[in-house]
C-alpha cells in the first residue's frame, strides 16, 4: 500500500508501514516467500 507524501514521522511508526518494511526485509534475507497481492 503506498504512502502518501510528503511522510511525516508518524507514517513511520504505522502499522502499515512496519508491516511492509517486515516483508521486505524478510524477503531480502530469504526467509520468505516475496508475494504479492
């Protein structure tokens, strides 16, 4: 899901974006499966 812009410091620390950031991160280290919807 895109952030909208400009991001402020709350966007950040969203669930969202901590999900996503989780998933790319996952998937860089090879520990899952890169999906998308």
């Amino acid at each position: 899901m895109p952030l909208p812009r400009p991001r402020g410091a709350d966007d950040f620390t969203a669930p969202e974006f901590a999900a996503t950031e989780r998933r790319i991160l996952d998937a860089l280290r090879g520990t899952t499966a890169v999906t998308t919807a």
